[in-house]
C-alpha cells in the first residue's frame, strides 16, 4: 500500500491552493511517503517543502480523519494495480509564509472550492477536496 499525505491549503477567503504539476493536471499539494519519513506527518511537511517551499514554522496543521483508498491504473505506469492511500491535511498559511514552488510544479493558483473540483483530473483529489470542505464547514458550525 502506497501512503500518501495531501495538503488542503485555505486562505481567509476560503480559497484552496493547486499546484499544476508536469503534466498539466492540477492537484493538491503533497505525495507519497518515502522510506526515510518517520511517519505520514513527515511526509506531509517534507512534500510541503519540496513542492511549496514552506516550512513548519510557515503553517499549522490539523489532521483530519478523511482518507481515500484507491488502486493505481494506467494513469501510472510505475504504480499500476498497487493500492494507495491518501490522507488528507488541513493547513493555514502564517501571515510570513511565502510560496516558492518547485521545478515539479508548473504553477499555483488559489481557486474556489467548486472551481478546483472541477479542474482537478482525479476522482480521488475532487473527492479530498469537497470532504476537507466538509470538514472545514463542520468546524466553522460549532464556532
């Protein structure tokens, strides 16, 4: 099973952060865990700096119960018919946090929930981001 630790970026407006990866597809922010992470918290804040260049210092965290469990098809050559899950992150950006992606990412963009369900390619990701939604309107409720 291939771990992974996804990032739900939310700024004051309620808009979520993408990244627009090599091939175009945009997703959320994180990956897979690697052999050295000590957990999948690890990988979160690894893939965070990595991709984003934020540091734990830029943001907080809440870590949520919302997963998704799915099996790799052709859209991974590597990884085809291994299964994989994603665990999902809720994470506020500190007012000096500043955004410098990576060479694997194309672009970022701050989107609309709704918007960035429909750009995304992955049933997987559009399912993450409408629960984290959820979640985060589940919370503002008891607020």
């Amino acid at each position: 099973m291939i771990e992974q630790a996804y990032a739900l970026i939310v700024n004051k407006e309620h808009s979520v952060l993408l990244v627009q990866e090599s091939d175009k597809s945009w997703s959320l922010p994180g990956g897979a865990k690697e052999e050295f992470d000590t957990d999948i918290i690890a990988t979160l804040h690894r893939e965070l700096e990595e991709e984003l260049g934020l540091y734990k210092k830029n943001y907080s965290v809440i870590a949520t119960d919302i997963s998704v469990s799915f099996v790799y098809d052709e859209r991974s050559k590597s990884r085809q018919g291994q299964g994989a899950k994603i665990d999902l992150f809720i994470i506020t950006l500190l007012a000096e946090a500043q955004i410098k992606p990576n060479n694997e990412i194309n672009n970022v963009r701050w989107s609309s929930i709704n918007e960035a369900i429909k750009m995304m390619r992955f049933d997987e990701h559009r399912e993450l981001v409408q629960r984290g939604n959820d979640y985060l309107l589940s919370l503002k409720a008891k607020e």
